[in-house]
C-alpha cells in the first residue's frame, strides 16, 4: 500500500515534498490525516490521503477556486467500461492532440477548445501522461464528499489515485500541475493589474473547510484592495465603493483607506455617510477610518463639522451640509447606534438643527424605546420642533394659483330671472 521506494515512510517523504514546494506540512492528528498545504494563484492547494468521490481511498490533491468560466473537465484512465461507453456513443471522448494520452486516457468537457488549450501546456500533458495507475482528475462542481460547502462560483479542481504515493519528486509534480492549471483557468488573457485586482476583489468571501482549512475567500480580497489603493486607478473607484457594503468589516476598512488613495471627488458623499459608523468589531471605528480619508482628500472640515455636532455645537455642520445633506443626515441617524447619553442627545438636537424632517420616523421609532427620561425628553423636543416644521404653511404652487385663485367668470345660471350681469368697471370698483 505505501510502496517501495520510501519503505513506507510518507511522512518523510511527505515533508520533503512540503519543502521542495514551499508549502506546509501538517503533522497527524485526531480525524486528520497527514497533509501538505500550499497557497498559490488566491487558492489553497491540499495534499492528503483519503477518499475520492467515488469512495476510493488513495493519494488526492484537492485546490477550491473561483470558476468564473464555468470551465468544467475530467480525465481519467481508460477501461473496460469507458471502452464499452465509447463504442456505444454514450460517453464523450476528446482528443487532446497528444496520442498517448487520447489512447490511455478518457478525456471529457462540454468545451473541447478550452480542454485542448489547457493540455497545450506542458506540465499538464507530462504529468498526466507519466501516471501509470488510475487516475481521476478534473474540475467539477459542489461535491460535498470532497470537501465542504463551496460559495457561490466557487469550484473543485481535483486530482485522486489510489496509489500511497511517497516519491517527493512526483508529489511536486502534482502540485507543479495544479499551479499551472489554476493559472489557465482562472486568469483571462490579456488582463491588466487593475483589471486583475477588481476581479479578485470581487471573489466570494467565506471559509471551505474540511479536517482543515482548505480555503479561505478573505485573504485575496483583502491583498486585492491594498493593491487597488496603491495603483490609485480611478478605474477601481466602483468596486471599492461597492466594497463599502461588504460583510467583513476589514473589507470596508481597507476599501475606505483605499478610496482616500484614489482623491476622487466622487467619493465624498459615500464617505461622509459612513461618519456615523462609531460601532464595529474593531477597536478602531469605521468614522475614524473615513475621516482619515476626507481629510487625505482635502475635506476635513467635514469630518471637524460632524465631530464637533456629537460633541454639542452643530453650527458647523449646518453650514457644510448644504453640499451633502442626504449623507449628512443618513450618518447622523446612523451615529444614534451605541453612543452615550451625551452624544446621542447633541446628534438629536443636530439633526432638529439641520431641520431634518426625514429622520423623524426613526426619531419617533427610537424615542419609544429609551430608557433614560434625559434623553427620552431630548428626542421628544427634537420631534416636537421639526413636527412645527411640517406644518407651516407653505406658499402655493404657481399652477395651484392659476387654476382656483382667479374669479370664475360669471354667467346667466349665477344670476335670477330678473338680475343683470355686473359690467366690467362694476368688477373693478372697490366697493
């Protein structure tokens, strides 16, 4: 079962590999085997021994990976049953172009220029034509038994044998071979640094494990925004306010520092709203990180303005928020999260300042839930004058004037049997 050349040593020859690679080697534990693990092309790369997913135990190379294509193929060693497939014209049989392995191997794709392009490289078609045992090798979609639930777009490159396999050179040889397909596959031709950085920014996030961790969607992300901030590329400018949405709190971090970078004018409002974010899983606040990058903009007197309404003089910000009120009073609204009584009492008397008469249902919604009567009567005040506000009358609309301001004319069904119609100067007379 171990072979010969290593007299069944694959823990030694396991870490050489490990060595010989750059990768990890993973010693043996309770429910986990002895593993190598490599990252390359945003991916994990996963050697172990275990069952493929047909159930057959055996050396197995697993890689997760964003399949943006959809590119899908398999490739495994011809049989007495794919023989029988193929005379019955049941089973799809490519031809590679290489002879040996269009007769060893039973080679299958739904896009037969994609799989002829990728057995063009030559560490593809040397290693798969140096495997003298079985093989199943391909990519394919969510198969649980391979490994954990994938994110979406997220698939399986996978190689397995049922050989114990214990030579370094041909372990290196297998991950020589993931490298070069995961770079086939997962990067398009003539794709440009930013274009590269977008793509990968926009992968999925998320965590695929098994008895370890095989792959990990936030790390690529996160190098992909750093890469974006130092290219300052307006052309990123739409992935990274986009970015600003994302679930992982780092993503949003790095993606404001980013923008910063960027100096775009654009910007502005999407920072200005996040002031209001004094809450999050970090020491250090998403309105710290976005006053930062106002400031590196040339725009902190926005920041200063909005700073100093929390701490009671509001003044300020009712000058700068003519240019971005909506965002000003979206990041107030937002700045009633978690605060202390202080803070949260001058943010409600800054947005009855600002006369900001759209944040009164959710005045009205948190006034009915606070507990100190200090504050209770600060949100009661604030809805009491912007409620002044919405009913003050408001001078008519033109049209409203002309259509019922001006006298009807009058006619005969105005008047009796026997009344005259008043004449013209009649109208006019002040009495």
């Amino acid at each position: 079962m171990f072979g010969d050349s290593f007299g069944g040593n694959r823990e030694k020859a396991w870490r050489q590999a490990a060595e010989r690679v750059g990768g990890e080697y993973l010693s043996v534990r309770p429910q986990r085997p002895e593993t190598v693990q490599l990252k390359a092309v945003d991916t994990t790369i996963t050697l172990d021994f275990g069952k493929s997913s047909e159930g057959r135990t055996g050396t197995r190379m697993r890689a997760p990976f964003v399949n943006r294509s959809g590119f899908r193929f398999l490739v495994y060693r011809t049989g007495y049953w794919s023989e029988v497939g193929k005379r019955l014209v049941m089973l799809q049989d490519l031809d590679v172009g290489h002879p040996g392995i269009d007769r060893r191997f039973v080679v299958q794709s739904a896009r037969s220029e994609v799989v002829r392009d990728l057995f063009r490289i030559e560490r593809v078609r040397d290693v798969v034509w140096n495997q003298k045992k079985k093989i199943r090798f391909g990519i394919s979609g969510n198969e649980g038994v391979l490994g954990g639930k994938y994110p979406d777009g997220v698939e399986l490159l996978h190689f397995h044998t049922p050989e114990s396999v214990v030579d370094p050179e041909r372990l290196a040889e297998f991950f020589d071979l993931f490298r070069a397909v995961l770079e086939q596959v997962t990067v398009p031709a003539g794709e440009g640094e930013v274009e590269r950085q977008i793509r990968r920014l926009a992968g999925p996030g998320g965590i695929i494990t098994g008895r370890v961790t095989l792959w990990e969607g936030g790390p690529p992300r996160h190098d992909a925004i750093d890469e974006l901030a130092r290219l300052h590329d307006p052309r990123a400018l739409p992935a990274l306010i986009e970015a600003l949405q994302d679930s992982d709190p780092l993503i949003q971090a790095k993606a404001v520092y980013a923008l910063g970078e960027l100096r775009d004018e654009s910007a502005v409002p999407h920072l200005v709203r996040l002031l209001g974010r004094r809450q999050g899983q970090f020491k250090r606040k998403l309105a710290d990180d976005a006053f930062d990058a106002l400031e590196v903009m040339g725009r902190a007197d926005i920041g200063t303005a909005f700073l100093q309404a929390l701490e009671g003089d509001p003044s300020e910000l009712a000058v700068v928020s003519k240019e971005f009120r909506p965002e000003v009073i979206d990041a107030l609204i937002l700045a009633l999260e978690g605060l202390g009584r202080l803070p949260v009492s001058n943010t409600v008397q800054a947005l009855a300042k600002l006369g900001a008469m759209e944040a009164l249902p959710e005045l009205r919604s948190r006034a009915k839930t606070v507990v100190l009567s200090s504050v209770r009567e600060v949100y009661q005040e604030a809805i009491a004058a912007l409620e002044a506000r919405t009913s003050l009358p408001r001078p008519a609309a033109s049209e409203a004037f002309v259509s019922g301001g001006l006298p009807k004319p009058a006619t005969h069904q105005d008047h009796g049997p026997g009344d005259t119609l008043p004449m013209a100067s009649e109208l006019d007379s002040p009495t």
